[in-house]
C-alpha cells in the first residue's frame, strides 16, 4: 500500500491546533463567566473532537488521548452527569496549558518530555466523580455523594420516592486486591438490580474509557431495608466496605450549580473573579466568512513584488515626466502620460488589496489576554472586570506579531501594581472590583492602542525619589520637574519603584524596553497618569511596516527618508535663531524650547556651505519628546517600500532599513527614535 508522507501538512495542522485551543481558552472563560451553556460546551465539545482528529491522523497519540479525555469530560457536562464548577474550569485549563506544551515541543522537533498520563487519569477521575474536586464544589464522604449525581437523577428519584419506593445511596469499596474490578462492580451492579430500580451509578457501567472502579457509587429506589443491602453487599466476595445512606432528592432549583459572589454568607473560600465585558458577541458569532489558509510566505512574496510594482510605478512617472519636459506637446508624450496614470492607480488598488490581505483583526493577539488576567488575579488575589474593545481594528500581521509582548508587560504592570487590594479599594471608596480597559482604534493612518486601569496610578514624588536613588537624576533636577516629566521617567533604563519584584511585574521594570521595541516598529508610547484615579498607556502604531510614506531630505551630498509618522511639523528659521547652551544647540519654537540635532555632523557628513539664513528644520516627535532635525534640502514626500539591510549588513546606528527611489537610487531611512536618545545620552 502506498504511504504517505504527512510532514507537508505540519504547518496546516499546527495553525488548526492554535485555532482550535484560542477557541477553547474563550469558550471556557465563557463558561466560568456565565454558567452553563448548552452552546458553549458544544463548541468546547467540536474543538476538543477537531484537535483529536487531526492529532490522530498525524501520529500525535499523546495530544489525541488527552482531547479524547477531554471529551469524555465534556459530553458528561453536555448531558448533565457533571456541573460547571470552579474544580471543572481549573481542570480543562490545565488541559488546555499541556496541550500547548505539546503542540511546542512538535513545532521546535524536540523530542516529546510532556507526560500526559497523570493528567488523563486526573480528567478520567473527575469524569467518574471520584477526582480531587466533584462537580458540584462539595465536599465528598459518606453521605455526602449526592452531589456527584445530575440534576435529573435528582427529579427522577424524587418521582420515585412519591410512589412509595426508598430511594438509597450505596457506596461499595471493592478490595484493592481484586484483579478485575470493573467486573466485580458489574456483578455487584446485577445484584442490586433484582432488588429495585437503578437509578445511576458512578462510574457508568458502560464507561467508554478505562474507569477507576475502587470506589463504586450507587443510587438504587427499592422496598427493601438499608440492613438487607448492606448485609447481601459484604457477604459478596471482594468487597472492602459497604454504605447504605438514605438519599435526600433535592429540588431542581438546588440541583443546579452556585455561583459564589462576595455578598453569599458562610465560610467558603471567596476566590477572585475576572469578569470579561464582551460586546457584541452574539451579533459576532452569526457573521461567517468563507477563508482559506494561505502561507504567509506566500503572502510576503506577494507583498515584495507589489513594492517592486511602485518602485518601478515611481520610476516610469520621472522617465514620463523628463520625456515630458524635452519633447513638449508630443502626442505619444501625452498617451504615455495616460497609461502612466492607468498603472498608478491600477497598482494603488493592487497595492491596497494586498495590504488588506495582510491586515488581521487584533481581537486575535487580544484573545490571549483574558486568560492571562484571569490567572494573574487568581495569583494575586484580585478581582477585575476586563474590558476589551475595538477587536475588529485591523493591523498589518507582522506588526501584531511583534506588539504582542509589550502590551503583555504592560498588561502584567496594570494587574500587578496598577489596580490596588480590595481592601484598599474599599478603604478609598472606590468599586471593589479593579477595572482594566484595553482598546484598539483607528486613528488618522495610524491605530492607537490604550491600556487603562482604574487603579492607584503613579506617584510622581515615589518616581523622584526612586530616580534620585538610583543616581538616575540630581536632586536638583528632581526639584525642576514637573509631575508629567516625574511620572516620565519609568521609561529610564534600569528604573523601578519596587522593592520586591514580584513574579508577576514590577512596575517601571523593563518600561525603557518597552518603549524601545514600540519604537522600533515606528511607533510612539505616551503616558498618561493620576494619582489615586489610574493610569493610561497610549500606544500609537504604522498600520503597516512594508510601505510607508517618507519625507525625502537632503543632507550634504546625500538623501534620507524620514517616516512621516514621525514628523509634526516642518519649519524655516533663521540661522542665528540657533543658539548653544552648555554645548547643545537649542531653538525657541512659538515659545517651546526645542533641541537641535545637526544631522550632518551625527552622521559625520561634511556640512553645505549656507548662502540664505533660513535653514529647514524638520519637528519629531516620540511620546512626550519633541525635537528638531537640522537638514539641508527638502525633497518631499512620497510612499516608499522598506527594505530590511539584511543579517549581512546588520544593525547600523540611527538607521532603520532602506528604500529604492523613482531614480533607481538606494537611499536609507532614519531611525528617529535612536536619533532622539542621543539629546538624551541614553
């Protein structure tokens, strides 16, 4: 027979086993959220099934025996045998954690170190009620297995004990030295038949995996006396110990699970609760697409090609308009002007089409994030209503990729040290629970991301003081300072305010590497901070990172780019407007202090002589810093297609990578953001 090889759809099977547990990390925070559902145990129940299928079909028996055991799990739930409980919740994430574990250890090929076993055997425990925690959050022992039995075992005993029958609980214990225990508890199961009516057991006689039948759960409706079942169980052979309870049917309202809240009275533990605020859900989950998986190799040759279009695009526009200015009026002249102008705006669609391709809903990077507050706030002991908005903003993939782990430190930041105890919530009069906001939007060619919490905010005099210590700033410059530039000074390198940093974050540990992988992506970090009300960091990103729209400068005999992401503004003035203080050029701007930075001499490019006094400045800015760049030509602007300078050439100083103008030329683009360390020696 022939075989096949199935390597070549590794990739197809990895993407399927991350959508299908993203799926599940919001299916069953639904489920903790809002109780039992029918529909969310569906999902939960068809993405467990997928991800055991295609493990199966590829020869990852390990990932197939956990989701089947974890779908063995959930139809339990689907057919009310088991209830929603905390134990429940704790226990499918601990699958879902393994089974990222073992989806890692596929994609890096190394050889397989997850054991599942214990985990199975946990999953199958649970599944027969005999595991760490039951499905009702009860307490188990004699007497107390009632909880273990399904809402409609409940009704039906109940009808049951109207008619006049005894309804019983009988727990046997079979001897830890029978060999085969499950035909023990069969034939216990046919004795206690032929005297009543079987209700339930636990575990099902006609259990689909292999069931631990140490501990054997009846509920039995019957004439007979407890005495007589219990004296006909211990004269059977191989049984350890026998319990015969009266069984108390409960009524359906008490039959269904409880969800705990801070106001319920007795001695149960109150655990913290992220609620998610979703909006919109039902209407999102009714809207289909029809999709296709595409490499995104595929999609990056695409996008290369489409950059070379508009390069040439650039390049056919300058030769048409030099034909243009030599052979004036000329007929073809004119029909070359007409077709030059048909591909421009045909390779405009082109070029906007396939940025679309490339564009994802950043609801994708933001679906990771209530887990990780739900497990923080558990850690922490916090409760915290998580909003999170704008999921549909779309971003360009490569830049969703490489903002996913900043927002997480920022994140981490708000839970940890931003949102206060609630007990010094309620000493402040503020909610209990803490709120955490994030949210995506578009703005102008930009998309701004903010992460919000209602929390303490930052202490300016605490920051001063921190700074001071770590010889960061004098005290003298700390005394200058305004709280905006105080609360500013968290994106330092090497800056904190902690103590003890904790597993979970520190506050202002690692915000200067935050800053700088935002702006290495061309974007800008600002912050905006009040005391005892929250605090809000305010990202703004490129939609893309493939083409952007350069300002075109001339500096000595050379010519830059320069993002106009970056730019505010661009301003003349005159040459003696320029001053020097204490060795650095600075220049008043409508009343503001600015910084100069002669780009010819950082880029060590000899300076053109200056015939007329007005010079061109060009106005950056990153966050809260505003600068001035001194250039010696203005080109314009137009859009340009960024070039990596490859492992090769490597990381160079003040540059970000490179472009191709109209002309043919190789220019380079400057890096503002390492520009802008240099006014401040970091």
């Amino acid at each position: 027979m022939e075989t096949f090889d199935l390597t070549e759809f590794l990739g197809v099977f990895i993407d399927e086993v991350d959508e299908q547990l993203q799926i599940m990390d919001q299916e069953v925070l639904a489920l903790e959220e809002d109780g039992e559902s029918k529909e969310v145990i569906q999902k939960l129940f068809r993405a467990a099934h997928t991800i055991k299928g295609s493990s199966a079909t590829m020869g990852f028996d390990d990932m197939a025996k956990l989701t089947h055991a974890m779908e063995h799990l959930l139809d339990h739930v689907r057919n009310n045998r088991l209830h929603v409980s905390e134990a429940l919740i704790d226990l499918l994430f601990k699958c879902l954690d393994q089974l990222r574990q073992l989806k890692d250890e596929i994609v890096s090929e190394e050889e397989q170190r997850t054991d599942v076993a214990p985990l199975i055997k946990e999953v199958q425990s649970f599944s027969q009620g005999t595991g760490g925690g039951n499905a009702s959050g009860q307490p188990e022992g004699k007497g107390e297995t009632a909880a273990l039995f399904t809402a409609e075992t409940h009704r039906k005993a109940q009808a049951l004990k109207e008619k006049g029958l005894r309804i019983f609980q009988v727990e046997v214990k079979i001897s830890p030295d029978c060999g085969m225990k499950s035909v023990r508890a069969f034939l216990i199961y046919n004795e206690l038949q032929s005297w009543g009516e079987m209700i339930q057991t636990i575990p099902a006689m006609d259990s689909e995996v292999d069931a631990d039948f140490q501990n054997v759960y009846f509920l039995i409706a019957t004439q007979q006396d407890a005495e007589d079942i219990k004296d006909l169980l211990q004269s059977m052979n191989e049984v350890a110990d026998v319990s015969v309870v009266p069984f108390t049917a409960r009524s359906e309202a008490q039959s269904k699970p409880v969800k705990k809240t801070r106001s319920d009275s007795g001695s149960a533990e109150k655990k913290p609760k992220v609620t998610r605020k979703r909006q919109d859900e039902a209407k999102q989950r009714k809207q289909t697409k029809q999709t296709i998986r595409v490499d995104v190799d595929r999609l990056e040759h695409l996008m290369n090609l489409v950059g070379e279009l508009v390069i040439d695009q650039t390049r056919i526009k300058q030769v048409a308009s030099d034909l243009g200015r030599q052979n004036s009026g000329a007929e073809a002249i004119e029909e070359l002007d007409q077709v030059t102008d048909h591909i421009g705006r045909v390779i405009g669609e082109l070029q906007e089409s396939v940025m679309k391709v490339r564009m994802l809903p950043i609801g994708q990077l933001f679906s990771r994030f209530p887990r990780m507050v739900r497990d923080l706030s558990h850690s922490l002991n916090k409760e915290i209503d998580l909003v999170i908005e704008g999921q549909e903003t779309e971003l360009d993939r490569t830049v969703i990729e490489k903002i996913g782990d900043p927002l997480i430190h920022l994140i981490r930041n708000a839970v940890d040290h931003g949102l206060e105890s609630t007990e010094e919530r309620i000493k402040n009069n503020k909610p209990e629970k803490g709120l955490l906001r994030i949210n995506a939007y578009h703005e102008e060619n930009q998309v701004v991301i903010t992460v919000e919490d209602d929390g303490a905010g930052i202490n300016p005099e605490k920051i001063k003081a921190s700074a001071i210590k770590k010889e960061l700033i004098t005290t003298e410059e700390a005394e200058a300072m305004t709280d905006e530039e105080a609360i500013h000074l968290i994106f330092r390198p090497g800056f904190s305010t902690v103590a003890n940093v904790s597993d979970v974050s520190g506050r202002g540990v690692g915000m200067d590497i935050v800053r700088n992988h935002i702006e290495s992506l061309n974007g800008i970090i600002e912050l905006d901070s009040k005391l005892g009300k929250g605090t809000i960091f305010k990202i703004k990103l490129p939609l893309t990172l493939a083409i952007i729209t350069g300002l075109i400068v001339g500096i000595g005999e050379r010519t830059f780019i320069i993002p106009m992401s970056n730019v505010l503004e661009i301003v003349r003035v005159p040459l003696d407007s320029i001053q020097t203080i204490k060795g650095k050029s600075i220049v008043v701007i409508r009343e503001q202090v600015l910084p100069v930075v002669w780009l010819n001499d950082l880029l060590q490019i000899p300076r053109k002589d200056r015939n007329n006094r007005q010079v061109p400045l060009v106005i950056v800015g990153l966050g809260e810093k505003r600068i001035a760049l001194m250039v010696d030509e203005l080109h314009g602007n137009q859009e340009i297609v960024v070039k990596s300078l490859g492992k090769y050439i490597g990381k160079i100083k003040y540059i970000s990578g490179a472009t191709i103008l109209g002309d043919g030329r190789v220019e380079l683009i400057l890096e503002v953001a390492g520009i802008s360390r240099v006014v401040n020696d970091e």
